[in-house]
C-alpha cells in the first residue's frame, strides 16, 4: 500500500489502519472528499502534514484522547448516513 493511503491520526487514535472507525473514515475519504477539488486538497494537506505530526504528538495520550473525542461523534454521524463499519479495502488511493 502506498504511503499515502494511510489514515495517520486515525490510526493513532484508534491503534490500527484496520478497524471498524477507520474504514468509516476510510469510506468517507474515498466516496465523499475525493469527490470534489475542495475534498482532494483537503485529502492532499490532510497527507502532507498529518504524518510529522503523528510523529511529534501521536505517543502523547493527552492529544490521542482529544481527537478521539472529536472523531468517534463524527464515525458516529457518518455511520448514521450510511457509511459502514465492514471490512474495508482503499478504492482511490
């Protein structure tokens, strides 16, 4: 898999690329941001910053349980839209 398919915060949020909130998020990218340029750029930036950041913060609990926070409301609305939890293999990227 390419480097960049990686869901970064998420996957340091909820400990692996392959559960059930990230292939929500997943999902979300893939049939939703990656449909409109304001989504690509979002998706693009998204990728190029998030991965130093991991690096510099991902470790910290603190920060972990902050982003946990905003994102499992967030899985939550996506999930009530439609979006499953399923097995999830990357379709864009």
């Amino acid at each position: 898999m390419e480097q960049n398919a990686w869901c970064y915060i998420a996957t340091a949020v909820y400990g692996s690329y392959d559960c059930p909130s990230v292939w929500v998020l997943r999902r979300f990218r893939d049939f939703f941001l990656s449909k409109s340029l304001l989504g690509r750029l979002l998706i693009g930036a998204y990728y190029k910053t998030s991965p130093t950041l991991i690096k510099l913060v991902g470790k910290n609990k603190l920060v972990v349980g902050f982003w946990k926070m905003l994102l499992d409301p967030f899985v939550s609305l996506l999930k009530s839209r439609g979006y499953e939890d399923s097995t999830y293999e990357d379709s864009i990227y």
